[in-house]
C-alpha cells in the first residue's frame, strides 16, 4: 500500500480545548470547520462530539458526487458513490486531525471521514496547510448543498 490523498465526509468528530468553552464558543470555533448544523452534538467540560445527521449524508451525496464530477471534469470520481450509494457506513473511512485554534483557547479536532475519493500516490506523508485549506474553501464555498460544510481531506495509508 501506498501513501494517497484522500477527500471525504467528516462522520463524527471530537474537539478538545485547553479550555473550558461554553456552547456558543464552541459553535463559533467549530463553524469555521465544520457546519455544526449538519451534526448531532454533545457538549462536555472541555470536549464536544459531534456525529452527522444520517439523513443529510442520504439525502445529498448523489448531488455532491455530481458537483464533484463537474468541479474535476472527471466521471472516475463517483467510482465510490457506484459502490457504496447513500449509505456513509459502506465507505471506506480515515481517522485524521488538524489544530482548529492554536492560541487562547487552543482547540484540536479529531474527525474521522467517509473516504470519497482517494487520488494518486504522493511522496509526502504529511500536509500541514492544505488540508485546512480545502476544509475551509469547501466550507465557505456555496455548492448549495449542506455536505460542502462536512469536507475534509488528507494523506491516507
């Protein structure tokens, strides 16, 4: 097995602060990232856990797929939809990370996500700016369609 770059569907993630938050700190930190409303969340001291909605991933990857195939110019993309259809827990999946606030409060998140797609071989192990970057752009991009708000990438294998 190789090392390959993977874009996927953030199912359920867990956030940790050095702080305690209250909820709507938590919500302002972690929509930046993630659509909070497109999860079912539970607060702790200085954790939240978030799980996707079932039906959101039902109800919109067949239109996210078609975007995606639109975006890349590429039929190959929806290979996984072909296989797995709406069903987030036939997908392949990746447990990942990144630091969604480094200073005051410094909150890191742990995701794990459907595997979409998974691209060619790269020689590197680790990114440290692109994954936050496509995250963000997929968040704030209006693809009108609520999983554009659920999107993570990194280097799997």
């Amino acid at each position: 097995m190789g090392t390959f770059y993977a874009l996927g569907v953030v199912k359920k993630f867990t956030a940790k602060s050095n702080q305690t938050l209250n909820e709507a700190n938590w919500m302002e930190h972690l929509n930046e990232r993630l659509d909070m409303e497109q999860y079912t969340i539970n607060f702790r001291d200085n954790a939240i856990e978030g799980k996707l909605k079932k039906e959101v991933f039902e109800k919109n990857i067949k239109d996210f797929y078609n975007k995606l195939v639109t975006i890349t110019n590429n039929e190959l993309i929806s290979i996984y939809f072909e296989d797995s259809g709406t069903d987030v827990e036939k997908y392949q999946h990746w447990v990942t990370g990144m630091t969604v606030k480094e200073h005051s409060p410094q909150i890191t998140l742990s995701a794990e996500f459907a595997i979409l797609f998974i691209e060619g071989k790269v020689s590197v192990e680790e990114f440290s700016i692109e994954p936050k970057l496509m995250n963000w752009l997929f968040r704030h991009v209006d693809l009108s369609n609520p999983l554009s708000g659920c999107i993570m990438t990194d280097i799997v294998g």
